[in-house]
C-alpha cells in the first residue's frame, strides 16, 4: 500500500484528489495521512468525502476512514466501470473540484460513463463551471468523448446546482496486460502538450448572475468592467450575458483566452458587499497577467494539467511555481516516477517521458 502525507507542501485538498485519482488509474491501494493538516479545520470536508465516495462506487473499492474531519483514509480500487452514477454533495460543495478527483480516471473507464452531480457549479476556492468547461476539457479530449450539460448554477450557501457529464474513453485501461503496456500505447498515440506560444487569436467572456438580482445589471456591471480592463489587447472579444434561476443569489464571471494550441483562463466569483465592477476587474487583471508574463498558461491550468503530462508529456511556461503546482508533480511523481522537469528561471514546466 502506497503511503502519502497529507500535509506535504502545500497540504490542501490537492493532494488527496490527485492521489485517489491516480490510485484508481494505477489500481495501487493508498493511505493517505495528515490529511489538509495545513487548512483549518483539517481533515475531510464534504465535497472530498463525496469524490472519494463517488469514486469508490465508480472503482468498486475498499474504502477506510471516509466520514467528515478524517485525517487518514485508505483507498483500494479494482477497475474503472462504466454506467451511470449520481452524487449530490450538498449546499455549495463544489462540483469542479469533484470532477477534478473523478474525471482522470474514468477517461480510462471500460464503458462510457454519465454522471449527474448537484452541489456548487461556481464556488469560491475552486474553478467556475465555465473555466473547466471551456478552459480543462478541451485538453483532456485527446483521450475520450466528453459532453458536460449544465442543467442549473449553483452558488453559495445553499448550491442546488447540477450538471450532468458523459464520457465515451477512447482507450480502456483493462485491455492492457500491464499498466506499462497501457501508458506506453497511450504515449505512442496521443501528441505531447507543446503550448509554448505567446499568441492570442479571441477571447470569450461569460458573465453569469441570478435572475434576482437582474434590476441591478450585475452581468452588465461584471462584463463591462472586464472589457475595459482587456479592450487595449487589440483582440477580438465575444461577450455572453445570461441570468439564471438559483437558489441562492450570486454571480461569477469566466474570461477564456485560446490561440492556435492553448487555451488558457481566469474567473471570479461575486461576493457579497463587492461591487460587480470590481469582479469582472479582477478576473480581467488575473488574464492580464498571463499575457503581460509572456507566459503560455494561468497557474490554475498549470497545476491541473500535471498528471496528463505525466500521460503523454508536453510543456509549458507559467508564472509562478505555485503549492499546487509544486505538490501535483510531487504526488504524480510517486506514480509516473522522476518525469518532471521545472526550469524555475524561465518558468518552464517540462513533463519529459523517460
């Protein structure tokens, strides 16, 4: 049984989604300890016990330790089934960070997998339902079919939101004799992650609120301030207003940025007290500083992206070597082995296949 400390760098959350993700991959039994010892409170919240639990049903695994505040959990797959699944977390947990923990490995399931999820679709401390939309999906259709509906936003406190995601793998992990043989066809197959380009062909913003608070052009507000703070770019801009029903009022606005071979992004999320304006100027200077560090990704997508160039490799330049960055190529690092390579004085993360 692999052993993996919780409170390592950074000691989120991160830790504990990449490393069931990559369990359930692999078929290596985990034990995780000290886990978020460096969040308070520490220990499980809701929306990890959730993915956990949801992967354990997808997985068929053994599981150990899995109740709210657990600082320690065992976890110990079998294969990756298709078929249909269904999760709710409950209030606000969010969704993006669930799909972070599950949609690794069920890429790889040995049918098509659906699964609706209700919980938050645009939460503080996790991507918008836009950015891993529209910003994570599209790199990871390389290795199967994938359709996300969006059937309702949820939003703080009470969440109530719900999509539904379908993926058709294109390569099933059972049909290999070795997990070698597996990753070996996989890398002969699918091209590398080479996003070292600096160019920008159009950016999308979407910028979504509740329909009560639609008397005080919240969407409006967002957008326009975001316009301003990106139209000296000389790109071509499309813009997207929509109101929605929710249970709880809110709002977040999503900016996405693609040139020929990336795509990269940034968002915020409304809060109460803060003026629209400074929402949309936030999620445009948090874009702006991609383009101004001449570098080719945002810091979100980097430390996503860590485990499928542990798949396939690649490279790409980011701004900031972040905690989450730092600690994925450290908990990928236990799977793939010594593949990684970060040049910390031109910001360039290189995944090289040994």
């Amino acid at each position: 049984m692999l052993l993996i400390d919780g409170s390592y760098g950074e000691g989120g959350g991160q830790i504990l989604r990449t490393s069931v993700a990559l369990s359930s991959l692999y078929k290596v039994p985990i034990r995780v300890i000290n886990i978020r010892k460096n969040r308070t409170p520490s220990g499980l919240k809701a929306q990890h016990l959730h993915a956990i639990k949801l992967l354990s049903k997808i997985t068929n695994a053994k599981t150990r330790g899995l109740y709210v505040k657990s600082t320690e959990i065992e976890f110990v797959p079998e294969r990756i089934k298709g078929g249909k699944y269904f999760e709710n977390i409950g209030t606000a947990g969010s969704i993006t960070l669930l799909l972070q923990a599950v949609i690794l490995p069920i890429l790889f399931a040995d049918d098509k997998v659906s699964i609706k999820i209700t919980g938050g679709t645009d939460v503080r401390f996790s991507p918008s339902l836009d950015y891993f939309r529209y910003v994570i999906l599209p790199y990871l259709e390389k290795f199967a079919n994938i359709d996300l509906k969006l059937r309702r936003r949820g939003f703080y406190p009470k969440g109530g939101g719900e999509i539904i995601i379908k993926i058709s793998p294109r390569y099933s992990v059972d049909n290999y004799e070795s997990m070698d043989k597996f990753v070996e066809t996989i890398r002969n197959d699918v091209e590398p992650y080479d996003l070292l380009d600096n160019n920008i062909n159009e950016i999308y913003v979407y910028s979504v609120a509740s329909t009560s608070i639609k008397v005080r052009e919240v969407a409006e507000r967002m957008l326009e301030s975001a316009i301003n703070n990106l139209e000296d770019l000389d790109v071509k801009i499309y813009k997207n207003i929509e109101y929605v029903d929710t249970l709880s009022p809110g709002a977040v606005i999503t900016i996405v940025a693609k040139s020929d071979n990336r795509i990269f992004g940034a968002d915020a999320v409304g809060e109460k007290g803060k003026p629209a304006e400074l929402v949309g100027m936030k999620a445009a200077m948090k874009l702006r500083q991609v383009i101004e560090s001449k570098v080719s990704i945002d810091e979100h997508l980097a430390d996503n992206l860590v485990p499928y160039l542990g798949l396939v490799g690649g490279r790409y330049t980011t701004y900031a070597l972040t905690g989450h960055l730092e600690t994925n190529i450290w908990v990928c690092e236990k799977f793939f082995g010594k593949i990684y390579k970060v040049k910390k004085n031109t910001n360039i993360f290189i995944s090289t296949i040994i």
